[in-house]
C-alpha cells in the first residue's frame, strides 16, 4: 500500500467511526426529545434525520472498507466504538458515568478485539 | 430515569429483540449471499442478492431492530443501551455455530467470553436500580 492509500484508509477509518458515534448520540438526543416535544417536532425530526444520515454515511463507508480490508483487521475499530461512545455520552449527552460502565465497556471491546483476531 | 411504560414496549425487552432481531438479520444475509450466484463484475455490489427471499426477510429484521432500537433510546442512557447491544457478538457467533454449521475457534470463544464478562458488568449495577423502583 502506497502512502497515499494509508492516508486515504485512516482518514475513511476516522470518519466510520465518528459518523457512527455522531449518529447514535444524534438519535438518542432526538427520541430523549420526542417524549416530551412529540416525534412531529421539527426539532426533534432535524436530529433524527441528521443522525438516520450520519449512520448511513457510517454504512456505506463500512461497505467500502470492508471491500479493501479483511474484516479481522476492521473489526476491532469497530469494537472500540463502544467505549468511545459510552465517553462520549457522558460528556455531550451529560449522562452519568460509573467506573463499572467504564470497565465493562472496556472488556466488551476487548472481547470483541479478541474474537475478530482469531 | 425514566422506566417508560411498565407493560410493553418495556424498553429492556425492546433491547432483547433489537439483538434477537439483528442476529437473526445477520445470520440470513449470510444464508441469502452465499446461495446468489456469483456473475463476475457485480458481485461486489452485492445487489444480485436481492433475489433471495432470505435477503428480504434479513432487510425487513433490519428495520425492525432499527425501529425497536430508537424506541430503547426513548429510555435507556446510550452509554447504557449501546454496550448492552454489544450481545449480537456473542449472540451472532453462536448462531453461526447452530445453525450454519460454522467452527468457532477456542481463541474466538475466549473472545466471546471476555465480551460476556463485559456485559455482566455493565448490566449489573442497572439490575440494582430497577430492583430498588
């Protein structure tokens, strides 16, 4: 793989996993809302549509990966999505963090990392 | 936190089929895709699947996992919901294993525990909160 591909692959790499992180804190603020503004809400709808669409820009780049690499080296960077995700609910989503939600999402990844190893 | 309605759509069972429903999607498009043909320059796309009945259902378990999975979101906190919905990797192994006929290797079950300990502890503390209510 030249340079240029190895910058192309991270940077496709970096944009899976935001879009999907971005997408699921999307939707979980979107249907927060909607208990109490209505799904009909344009608020609400703009939310949820933003984050319907990061998921599926996630998707196809998923897609796309998958056709240039082999799942086993992917898959883990898709196992870290859990912690980074529990992270980032508690920071933009204010949601309250325990040491054992940590620890568990950390071996929730780990196993994942381990069982696209073998 | 807001529990949500007590019968159903209770947003912990919602969680179960979300899973359930993705496990099973999973495990059909792999049923669908390897009984397409393959015709040389298309089979990347993977469209040519969309012949098989099997694909269809898998599409249909894919929007109901979705459609269960925004209504957990309703309810339950991301940093909660997401790492519990984790269990589709053990649960897509293990179907694998059932009803493909697949090998698991000791290392992939070792893996598969690891992420079962996982779920236990996350799922432990939230155990405690709903038996307090």
């Amino acid at each position: 793989m030249t340079r240029e591909q190895t910058i192309v692959a991270v940077f496709v790499f970096a944009t899976e996993v935001i879009t999907t992180v971005v997408g699921q804190l999307l939707l979980k603020h979107a249907m927060e809302g909607s208990t109490t503004l209505g799904f009909a809400h344009p608020r609400i709808l703009k939310l949820f549509g933003t984050g319907v669409l990061a998921l599926a820009i996630s998707f196809f780049l998923t897609i796309g990966l998958l056709q240039h690499f082999d799942l086993s080296f992917f898959y883990p960077i898709q196992g870290s999505t859990v912690v980074i995700i529990t992270i980032a609910a508690a920071i933009f989503l204010r949601e309250k963090l325990s040491l054992q939600l940590v620890i568990g999402s950390l071996l929730i990844s780990a196993g994942i990392v381990v069982v696209s190893l073998s | 936190m807001d529990r949500g309605p007590r019968l159903f759509p209770n947003p912990w069972l919602l969680l179960v089929f979300e899973a359930l429903f993705v496990t099973a999607s999973e495990t059909l498009l792999k049923v669908g895709a390897s009984r397409t043909e393959r015709v040389a320059g298309w089979e990347w796309t993977g469209l040519l699947s969309l012949a098989s009945i099997w694909i269809w259902c898998a599409i249909a378990l894919v929007i109901l996992s979705f459609l269960c999975w925004i209504n957990v979101l309703k309810y339950i906190p991301l940093s909660i919901a997401f790492p519990l919905s984790n269990v589709v990797h053990v649960l897509v192994p293990l179907s694998c294993w059932i009803f493909l006929a697949e090998h698991i290797s000791p290392r992939r079950w070792c893996g598969i525990a690891v992420v079962i300990l996982g779920l236990a502890v996350v799922a432990k503390p939230v155990a405690k909160i709903e038996e307090k209510l």
